[in-house]
C-alpha cells in the first residue's frame, strides 16, 4: 500500500516537472523567433531548429517522451541552443535541462 502510494506521488513530481520543463521550452521556441540563420553542428539554421523543437514538443505532449533525451541534450552548453543564442540564454538553458533531469525520464 505505502508502495502505490509513494509511486503515485513520484509520478505527479514527474508529471509537473515535465509540464514545467514543456512551459519552458515554449517560451525557448518563442525567443528563437527573434534570430535568423546561423548554424550548429545539427542544424542548418535557427529556424530548422525552432521547426525540430515545436515538433518534439507535439510529440511529448501526445505521449511520447522519447524526444525529451534529444531537447535535454540541444540545450546542454556548447550545443544547438548555446551556438544559435549564445550566453543571452545560458539561464534558461540550465533551467530546462535541470527540470528535464528531475523528470528521471532522460539517462545519459
């Protein structure tokens, strides 16, 4: 009984941890709005980029959470996000990736 009950609060943290980290990288896909071109090692611009979230995020919020690994690791220093936004968005990147890490559902 103390079992179902302390898996069901883990997955509530879960749950809001993921809306959390969903919210945040909303407003990522809005400042990205703001730049144009550009290049990362993945994407050949900014606005490939911006496209590639706004489809993980559709595909999160119907179920599938297997594209949160690759939106946690586009916004780890040196990647996707640094290399189009640059230190103007270290904040937010650090914020999205420590909540993606408390959902527990990305293992690196």
């Amino acid at each position: 009984m103390d079992s179902d009950w302390l898996d069901e609060v883990r997955a509530r943290k879960r749950g809001k941890s993921l809306l959390k980290a969903l919210n945040m990288i909303d407003t990522a896909i809005d400042i990205l709005e703001e730049y144009t071109g550009g290049f990362s090692g993945t994407y050949n611009s900014v606005e490939e980029f911006r496209e590639s979230l706004m489809k993980r995020v559709r595909k999160i919020e119907r179920g599938d959470i297997t594209p949160l690994t690759s939106i946690y690791i586009d916004f780890l220093p040196s990647e996707a996000w640094d290399n189009f936004v640059g230190n103007e968005g270290a904040k937010l990147a650090d914020k999205i990736c420590a909540t993606i890490k408390l959902t527990g559902y990305v293992k690196l």
